[in-house]
C-alpha cells in the first residue's frame, strides 16, 4: 500500500488505524459529535465505524487532495465488494476530525 502520498499526519494516523480494523484507536482520532456522510446522505458515524472497520478497508491510494485530507482509492467490502471511494476528513475546533464523508469515486 502507498500510504507516502499521504502527508497529513492526522489523517495517515486514521487512515492506519482503519486499515488495520482497530475500531477505538479510529474513533479516538474523532470528536465526539463527529459526524458521517455517505455519498451525501447522513449516516451513524459510530455504527458505520464499529460495524464496517475491519470488513472494509483501502486496497489501494490512487489520488490525495486538499493537503491529504481527501484520499481516493480502490476499497474492499465485505458486503458490496470492490469499487473506487473516497474518504475527504474535516478538522474541528477541538482539532480532531468532526466530519468524514465518503463515497463512490469516479476518477
């Protein structure tokens, strides 16, 4: 995995620890009001990252924007298999990440 284009500490941080399933090292990188969007829709930001951590992850980093806070790659999942996502981060005031949105990529 090319995690080097990633140059925001913060967000390689979350990222690793997606990666690696570990559900409470990913939720301690968020408020606690964090919030999710999926494909533009809200969704539970806990429920998504308990039940989807470790059964969905990066198989690759193609493209990183917006001083690596918007990451796009090929993504695994259990349930709906291999498509192109993405994960753009939000920093809060507290400066921990208060939003993440994802969705399908078209790149």
């Amino acid at each position: 995995m090319e995690y080097s284009k990633i140059n925001n500490p913060k967000v390689l941080a979350a990222l690793l620890d997606w990666q690696k399933g570990d559900s409470a090292k990913w939720l301690s990188h968020f408020s606690k009001n964090a919030t999710l969007l999926d494909d533009g829709h809200p969704r539970d930001f806990i429920k998504f990252s308990t039940e989807a951590i470790g059964k969905e992850h990066f198989i690759s980093i193609d493209k990183v924007e917006n001083n690596s806070m918007d990451i796009y790659g090929k993504f695994h999942s259990d349930t709906w298999g291999d498509f192109k996502t993405y994960f753009k981060f939000r920093i809060g005031e507290d400066g921990k990440f208060d939003q993440l949105m994802i969705g399908q990529a078209h790149y």
